[in-house]
C-alpha cells in the first residue's frame, strides 16, 4: 500500500492492555517461579512434619506443574516458529 512502511504492519500486536508478548512472557515465568518456589515450601513443610493442610499442598504442586509445562509448551513452540522462519530465509 502506497505510503505505508514496514513498522506500520507491526503495531498493531499488542495486547488490549497494550503489552507486548516479551512483557506477557516474562509475567509467565515470573508467576511459574512463584509457584515453583510456593511448592516448594509446601514439600519441605511436609518433610519437616509442619504441613497441616495437604489439601493446600497438593494444590499448589499441582499448579506449579501445570503452569511450567505451559511455559515450556510456550517456549517449545517459539523455538519451533523461528527454525521455521531460518529455513523459509534459506
């Protein structure tokens, strides 16, 4: 398109809250090592025999699992994009 030029197509993709997808994924692994590090105080509670609610444990370990893989399928997938862009470049 005449008088277009080539950051014009790009601002658009940000999100409604107007951050961008590095902000988004770097709030991602922030979270995942909350929950990691939420887990793992949970684990030495119930090694140490202060663990009073189980319940609130297995919760949290099961979360912390969760939000990991996604953060590693998320990860698994960017690394899938840019060997797609390499080879489409070769």
């Amino acid at each position: 398109m005449p008088g277009m030029r080539a950051t014009d197509a790009v601002r658009g993709t940000e999100g409604a809250s107007g951050e961008g997808f590095a902000a988004a994924l770097g709030r991602a692994v922030d979270g995942t090592q909350a929950l990691q590090a939420e887990s793992k105080t949970f684990a030495i509670k119930a090694v140490t025999g202060e663990l009073t609610d189980i319940h609130a444990a297995t919760i949290a370990s099961s979360r912390a699992q969760v939000t990991l893989e996604l953060v590693a399928a998320i990860r698994n997938k960017g690394v899938d994009a840019f060997n797609e862009i390499m080879r489409m470049q070769a």
